[in-house]
C-alpha cells in the first residue's frame, strides 16, 4: 500500500502524510533525530532578523537535505507582510514552498482569512507552492483554492494549546466538499488526535508544539508517524458505520443448551 | 554613512559592501537574506552592492518555527 499511497504535492511525491516542525525545540540539535524518527519529509521554519550582537541563527544546519521546507509567514499581520516575508523566504534559494500564515490575533493567533486569500493570490501568481494556514470556513477554503492554493490547512485548536480537534465537524466539511488537499495544522496534541484526522480523511497532517515540548520529542515523533500511518491505512481500508444499537459479533442461534426452536 | 541594520542605526564607515555588513555582525551569507531599502538583494550581488548614507537593510535567517 506505500508504494501506491502517495501524496502529489507542489510537484513532490510524499509517502509520509506527517509535516513537522522546527519551533519551541529546548535543543534544536533533536530535531535530526526527531525527522528521523517521524518519518516527515515536510517541515516548516521561520524567518526572523538575524541578531545583530550575536550572528545568525541558523536551524537550516539541522535539517535533514532530503526534506522539502515549508518556511511560515510568521510575523505578517497583513497580506503585503506575508508577500514580503514569502519573497524573503525564497532569495534562502532552499526552495519555493510557503505556509501563509496572516495573523494578528496575538490571543488565540487565529488566521485573517481576508489576508491570507489576498496573498495566496499574489503568491501563486508568482509560483509558489502555497499552503495557507487558515479558520476552517468553507467560503475562505473556496478563495484558496480559485487564488492557486496547493492544498488549505486549517486548524484543529489554536496554535500550542493542544485541544486537539476542537473544529472537528468544519474539517469535516472541508473534506466532504473541496477537491484540493486538507492537511490538519495547529493544535494536534496527541497522536490519537493525528489519527483521528487521518481517519476521516485528511491528507496529512502538521504537527509542531506536541513532538517538540514532549518530555522525550524524538519517541513522540515516532508516534506521531505511526499514528498518521494507522489513520491513513484506516481511512483507506474503509471504516465501518456507527450506529445507536447493539450489532452482535456472534452468531444470535445455535447457543448450547437452547430450547427448540430458538430464542 | 549612516545605515539602519534590522532597526538599528548604526554609524559605518563609507565604502562598505552588502557582505561586509554580514560579515561585520558575525553571520554566515550563505544563510542570510537581505534586503536593501525594500528591495531584495539576492545573495550573488551581496560583494557587489555598496552601502550608502541613510540606506536601510533587513538582515535575516531561518529560524526554528511551526
């Protein structure tokens, strides 16, 4: 099923539905281990100013070569923001993948749907990859796509909360009605949770807060790649219908000891 | 010159290239974008891209982000 199962995405073929993350590492020197033992081959970084008093950060330096990078807009409050920082982002020369993140929502970091379709627009047109960050909303996933969206990603809970799939009917949705890829990023807190996504359909899922601030990151990344693996072979082989009655498992005739004529 | 470097201004000597800066603030070009007066300088005309008075530059890198 592996070989056939792949995920078709800005021109690369995936066999691991799990996208990472580099942020809220206590040692970034985890985070080759933590590819690893995940199995992504999607992850995502930031930019930021280098420190003029200390030099540039680099976390490029831990980042397996095989993986494709997914830099975020982070940052942008607005959709020229998000343009300027994805153009940045790409002079790298690492790439032309871009996760638009459009937030300035410092409470909950929820996404500005209006912002991100403004520069999901201008950023297609200029051949980007994009993947936007966004509310699961049907009419915002609708723009996304029209404006040249590779896949949407909408969250499950805030960024960092670990809620899990709090907006677990609107995925839903999202997966019933658009043709394009949905990949579940933000607020997946536990495996079970990725699997759960999976389950119902989505592509692939990112996760970043739950692996990193594990007490053990690179056995929790283990299990986030198993988990999305179970999800995604769960999905495929159909799952059953749910109902409000008992179904037996067993044969209901043929008990010992019955009286003639059955139950 | 005058030269404001990720917000800060700072006072330079005349004369000094695009990669000099980064040099000059300990950062490696290779993992360095830039951007001068809004404009993006890709990192092969870093030697060649000379500061001027009241020029101001963006100096950035990847970091660790979800």
């Amino acid at each position: 099923m592996e070989q056939t199962d792949t995920f078709e995405l800005g021109g690369r073929a995936l066999t691991s539905r799990l996208f990472t993350g580099t942020g809220k590492y206590g040692d970034d020197g985890l985070i080759p281990a933590v590819c690893e033992a995940s199995g992504s081959q999607v992850i995502t970084v930031a930019l930021r100013r280098v420190d003029l008093d200390k030099g540039a950060d680099n976390v490029m330096r831990h980042i397996p070569g095989h993986m494709t990078l997914l830099p975020n807009t982070s940052g942008a409050r607005t959709a020229d923001e998000a343009v300027r920082i994805a153009r940045l982002a790409r002079a790298m020369g690492c790439g032309n993948w871009i996760k638009i993140e459009v937030i300035s929502d410092n409470l909950y970091l929820l996404p500005d749907g209006y912002e991100t379709v403004r520069a999901t627009e201008i950023l297609a047109r200029e051949g980007f990859v994009v993947l936007p960050y966004m509310n699961p909303d049907l009419y915002v996933a609708r723009s996304l796509a029209n404006a040249g969206a590779a896949a949407i990603m909408p969250l499950g809970a805030p960024i960092g909360t670990n809620r899990g799939l709090r907006t677990e009917e609107m995925i839903r949705i999202l997966i019933e009605e658009m043709s394009l890829p949905i990949i579940v990023d933000a607020g997946i807190g536990t495996p079970s949770q990725a699997c759960q996504a999976m389950e119902m359909g989505a592509h692939a899922c990112l996760v970043n807060t739950a692996i990193a601030t594990a007490a053990d990151p690179i056995g929790m990344a283990r299990a986030f790649g198993q988990a999305v693996q179970a999800g995604r072979r769960a999905y495929l082989a159909g799952l059953g219908s749910v109902a409000a009655l008992a179904r037996a498992s067993s044969p209901l005739t043929g008990f010992l000891d019955q009286e003639e004529g059955g139950i | 010159m005058r030269v404001i470097v990720n917000g800060r201004e700072m006072m330079l000597d005349g004369g000094l290239s695009l990669r000099d800066l980064i040099a000059s603030v300990h950062a490696d070009p290779a993992v360095v974008v830039a951007e001068l007066n809004r404009n993006i300088v890709p990192s092969s005309a870093f030697s060649e891209t000379m500061l001027q008075d009241g020029d101001r530059v963006e100096l950035l890198s990847f970091v660790g982000g979800g």
